[in-house]
C-alpha cells in the first residue's frame, strides 16, 4: 500500500530507501518463516522419512559438483600458493596454508554456493510449483501444516547435509593440492603433510564446520522461503528460484564476513 | 426457507483485498446443512477467492465466516486442524501431490488423520478410486495420467474422509460430457447418503442446474443473485439473464427433476450419524 502511495509522489528520500525498505521486509519474511519452521519443526509428527529423501537430494545434487570443485579449488591455490610463496623460499608452507584456506573459507563458502544452484534451485522450484498447482493449499486442507511437511525436512537437510558436503570438499581440495605440488611442481610430500598437521588446528575445521552448518541453514531457508510464496505462475516461479539463488550467494558472504569477525582473533 | 439452526456455514460481510484491489466486496451468505449451493459467475469474479475463505485457506479483510456456529478466525491452530478434517475439497488445478503415487494421493488424507490400519486405508482408497473410475492408475504417479483422470483423483482423495463440508472448485471443467454427468452424479451422492454440504463451483450450467439446491451469482466481486434456480433464472438483472442465456441451458429441464430428497431431510440424517459416532 504505502509502496504505491510512493510510487504516485516519488520523493528524493522513498525512492533512495526503498531498496533498504524492500530488504528490512525480507529479512523479516525470512525470521518469520524460520520462526514457523523452529516452531513446527520442534512438534510431532516427525517425520524422519521427508528429511532423508531431503537429505539424498540434497547430497545426490551437490556432491559431484562439490568434489569438482573442490579439486580445482585445491589445484588452483597449490600453483598460487607455490608461485608466490617460492619467492621468498616458503614453498614448504603450501600445504598448510591451503589447508588453512580451505577449511576456514572455501570448503564452507564454496559448497554452500554450489547446494544453493543445484539443490537451493531445486527446491525453490518445487515449492513454487507446489504453490502454483495448490498443492501446498491441499496440504493445508487435510490439516498438514506445510511449513513442518515442506520446509522444516528441507531446511534439516541443509543444516546436516553442507557440513558433510564442505568435509569433502575439504578432503578432495586438500587431495588435489597434494597431487599439484607434490607431483606437479615437486614439493616435498613429506613437509607438505606435516606442515599440514602443525598449522591446522581443531578450531579451524570447527569454524569451517560452524559456517557450513549456518551456510546450510540460510540457503535452503531461502530457498524454500522464494519457493513457498511463489506467485504469478509458472514466470513466477522462474523468478523465484532465480531470486533464490542470487539471495543465497549474497547471504552466504554477508554471513561469512560477520562469522569471521565473530570467530577470529588476529 | 433456512431455519436458521440447520445453518452450516454463514458469511458475514465478506471483504477481501489484495494491496488495494478489492476481489470481493462484502458478501452474505448461509449455506444449509446438507444443502447444495452452486457459485456461478465469470472468470475473475472471485468464486474460487470466496470458497478459499470457507476453509480458511484466506483470512477475510473484514467480515467473518461461521461454520457450525463457530467463527473460524478465532480458531487456535490446533482446533483448526481438527476442524479441516470435516472439510475437503477438490481443487481447481487438481493439486494432486506429484511425489506420490494416485494411491499414495488418495491415501495421505487417511495417514495424517486417521489412525486405520494400513490394510484399511488400501481398502478404502482403492474403493474410491474404483468409484471413480480411476483405480487402474492407482500405481501411476500424477504427471503419468491425463487431465481429467487428475480431475478424478482429486476427487476420490477429497471424497476419501467422507467430509461434512466439500468445497468443488469447477470439478467438471475439462472433463468429456459423460465424466461430467458421473461428477455430478457423485455430488449428488455424498449428499444423499452422508448429508454433506457441498458447495460447486461450475461454469457448466447443465451441471448447475442439476445439482443446485440454490445458486449464487457472483459478478466482479459481488452477488448479484441468490437462490433456487427457479428464482435465479426469474432474476430481473441483465448481466444475470446474459449470463443465462449464454450459457445455452436448457431452462425447462431442471423443472423435472423428480423427487430429490429436500436439505432438511438429510440434515436430520446427517444429524443423527453424528450423534451416532460421538456416541
Ligand atoms: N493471492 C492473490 N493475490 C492477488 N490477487 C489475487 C490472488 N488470488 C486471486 N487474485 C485475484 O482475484 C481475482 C479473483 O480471482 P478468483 O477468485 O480466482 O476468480 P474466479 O475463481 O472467479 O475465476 C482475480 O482477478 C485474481 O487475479
Ligand atoms: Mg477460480
């Protein structure tokens, strides 16, 4: 309503906040749906069966575009790593900070990207569909709250499956930056496994660990809030899942900058 | 013609808006235990809007719906619930579920809200199914059948609980003329037998006037006529008497329908079967 009064006398000030205006309502829709989602979640029945069929969907999605991209992720900062830290002969550092790296960052960033295009888009899509065809009217209707059928199975299986995903990513980045430098550019395979062990320390895996478990929150929440209240039909829920994705991805790096702070002590 | 204790569900003043259209504009209405009402009108008028508010799937701008003498707004979440399992209804782009099966569709009513043994719920969704005509798609999932077999199956699940109120969003709309009549027939059924009020929406007139106790007409948002389908057709209205006579019905024929049991008659069964299992 006050969005149309806006729109009639377009002032300097509404036309400057309402994109701020537009992201406060977003934000809001998305601690209301996540309040439902707790709230049901929490009461029987529970149904196990829905989270694993999320869970495999989620995982069969995911875990092939992960594993590619962990290898590369892991191959890349191998040639980097090595080329910049050769220059002050550091070289024998690269296996610990691409694990650092790895764990801390690109294990959790990078999954979480990769679940909310495959999986996040995915699921958009068919809540949208399901909200297009009534189908979540008809759940509803035989007194099936939709929220805890649809989206708490779904939002479950991003908290427990990115974690997972991230710990591959994490395994096969690490596998294909050993492969690099130690068969590529020759490092010491030895060193390279022992700088491993002396510079990683527990708290890095459990931030990793900590984001992912967040990441996988945040972006099937999205995701399942644009599928939920698609409308306008079948461009509607084109829109959708595309919005899911881009909120996704910009959520996930506001997310990892304010975990960072909160976590690291420099 | 309503004594007002057999009244199911009542609509007081109901409003709806989205942003600052306005879809409905203050509508009345009571709807008779076991009473068919029929809800004619053009695409865009509002009718499935109205029967979206009788189950609570919308939340009216202002006014208030009555069922069973109770104001459903004001119903917590879990008497809501409890009160939809006397409520089904069949909607208007089938809504089947399409990680399921046919027969998985037409017995999720009876999982989440009965507690029959397994053996039970086959027996009756395979029998709803066969009344329909559709039982041989039982394994089939959803996108493996045509549209008017979804339309069906829609049905048999919505019909499966045996509801006291059934909402029908254009149940024949895209059926051939023969499936029509076996919807309409089944309509007739579920009153006659378990004293279900029903209320249709249809654009098909013949339908209409075969099942409708009453009818409403609804033109952009409003009524513009409401009652027997006697009255309805001697309505002085022009869009009214348009609509009719578009619609190419044949007036004579719903004059002779024989001896249909009257709502009142049938409430009082449906009162009975109620008492019967409280007991
Ligand atoms: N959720 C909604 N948001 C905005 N407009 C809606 C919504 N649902 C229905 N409408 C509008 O309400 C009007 C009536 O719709 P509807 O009740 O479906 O009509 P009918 O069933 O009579 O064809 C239409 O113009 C439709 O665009
Ligand atoms: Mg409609």
């Amino acid at each position: 309503m006050s969005d149309d009064e806006a729109s009639k006398r377009p002032g300097v000030l509404a036309t400057v906040f309402a994109p701020a205006k537009g992201l406060l309502e977003e934000v809001g829709t998305l601690a209301d749906l996540a309040f439902h989602a707790v709230l049901w979640g929490a009461r029987p029945p529970y149904r196990v069966s829905l989270v694993v069929t999320q869970m495999e969907f989620v995982g069969v999605q995911s875990i092939f575009l992960v594993g590619l991209v962990g290898l590369f992720t892991g191959m890349v900062f191998a040639v980097q790593t090595v080329y910049g830290f050769r220059r002050f002969g550091a070289e024998n550092m690269v296996g610990g900070v691409v694990a650092l790296t790895l764990s801390r960052e690109m294990a959790p960033v990078l999954t979480a990207i990769m679940v909310a295009a495959r999986a996040g888009s995915g699921m958009a899509a068919e809540l949208g569909n399901m909200r297009s065809s009534e189908q979540i009217d008809a759940l509803e209707t035989m007194a099936v709250n939709p929220v805890q059928y649809l989206v708490v199975p779904r939002i479950l299986a991003g908290i427990v499956m990115v974690p997972v995903l991230a710990l591959v990513f994490f395994l096969i980045g690490i596998g294909g930056s050993w492969a690099i430098g130690v068969w590529g550019m020759s490092l010491d395979p030895g060193i390279f496994a022992d700088r491993i062990k002396t510079m990683l320390v527990p708290a890095d895996l459990t931030q990793g660990l900590i984001k992912a478990l967040v990441f996988g929150f945040t972006v099937t929440l999205i995701a399942c809030r644009h599928g939920y209240y698609a409308s306008g039909g079948a461009v509607g829920v084109g829109q959708a899942t595309t919005r899911a994705v881009v909120w996704s991805v910009v959520a996930v790096f506001l997310i990892d900058y304010v975990i960072t702070s909160m976590l690291t002590t420099v | 013609m309503l004594d007002s204790t057999d009244a199911h569900v009542v609509v007081e003043g109901l409003v709806k808006r989205y942003g600052d259209r306005t879809i409905l504009h203050g509508l009345d209405m009571t709807i008779g235990r076991a009473e068919t009402l029929v809800v004619i009108g053009g695409s865009g008028a509002g009718k499935s809007t109205l029967v979206r508010h009788l189950i609570a799937l919308e939340r009216p701008t202002a006014g208030r719906i009555v069922i069973d003498g109770t104001d459903i707004a004001s119903l917590s979440d879990v008497q809501l619930a409890k009160a939809r399992r006397r409520f089904g209804m069949v909607f208007q782009k089938y809504a089947l579920f399409d990680s399921m099966s046919v027969f998985d569709n037409v017995a999720f009513p009876l999982r989440e809200q009965t507690k029959l043994s397994e053996k039970d719920i086959r027996e009756k969704a395979m029998t709803k199914l066969k009344e329909l005509g559709v039982d041989h798609a039982a394994s089939l999932m959803p996108s493996q059948i045509s549209g008017g077999m979804a339309k069906r199956v829609g049905i048999a699940r919505a019909l499966v609980m045996e509801p006291e109120l059934l909402i029908y969003d254009e149940p024949t709309s895209g059926l051939d003329p023969v499936t029509s009549r076996t919807v309409d027939a089944l309509i007739e059924e579920m009153r006659e037998r378990f004293g279900v009020t029903s209320v249709v929406i249809t654009h098909d007139m013949v339908s209409a006037f075969d099942i409708a106790d009453r009818i409403a007409m609804l033109i952009k948002g409003r009524v513009v006529a409401l009652g027997s389908p006697a009255e309805v057709l001697a309505v002085d209205n022009a869009d009214v008497q348009g609509f009719i006579s578009s619609s190419g019905v044949d007036v004579k024929r719903f004059e002779h329908r024989g001896n249909r049991k009257t709502a009142a008659e049938l409430a009082a069964r449906a009162r009975e079967r109620k008492a019967g299992r409280a007991e």
